[in-house]
C-alpha cells in the first residue's frame, strides 16, 4: 500500500522523529494531527507535522511554558 500523508512528531531539538504515522487518506491524518494538544514528553518543545502528497506541510509546535505556534 502507498502512503500518501504522513503525521510526525519531534521532541526538542532531536534530529530523528519520536514518532511516525502514514496514512491513505486525509480525512485519518487530519484526525491524527489534530490529537496531538501538548508538548507531551518533551523537554522544551514539540513539532508536529503533517506533510500531504502535494508537498504541503502544516506544523503545530508546543512549549512547555504553554505557548503555541504554527504553520
């Protein structure tokens, strides 16, 4: 099977992801990405990304003092 989307998750300033998900459809990586709410096990920080077949990248980043950025 071919993967189209893929959700990832990075903790920090690692060079590696913590955690990889590949999906047909955007309906399920949509739902996926949007779980994600906290910084969750990071020290300092959390990067999700969502990446679509077309190239485009959506990122949501949180800090553990509570701000949120984006993409």
């Amino acid at each position: 099977m071919e993967y189209t989307y893929a959700v990832t998750a990075t903790n920090d300033s690692d060079m590696s992801t913590t955690w990889v998900g590949r999906y047909d459809n955007a309906l399920e990586a949509v739902t996926i990405f949007n779980q994600f709410n906290d910084y969750g096990d990071a020290k300092d920080h959390r990067t999700i990304n969502l990446s679509e077949p077309n190239g485009k990248m959506h990122t949501k980043i949180f800090s553990r003092n509570g701000k949120v950025g984006g993409k």
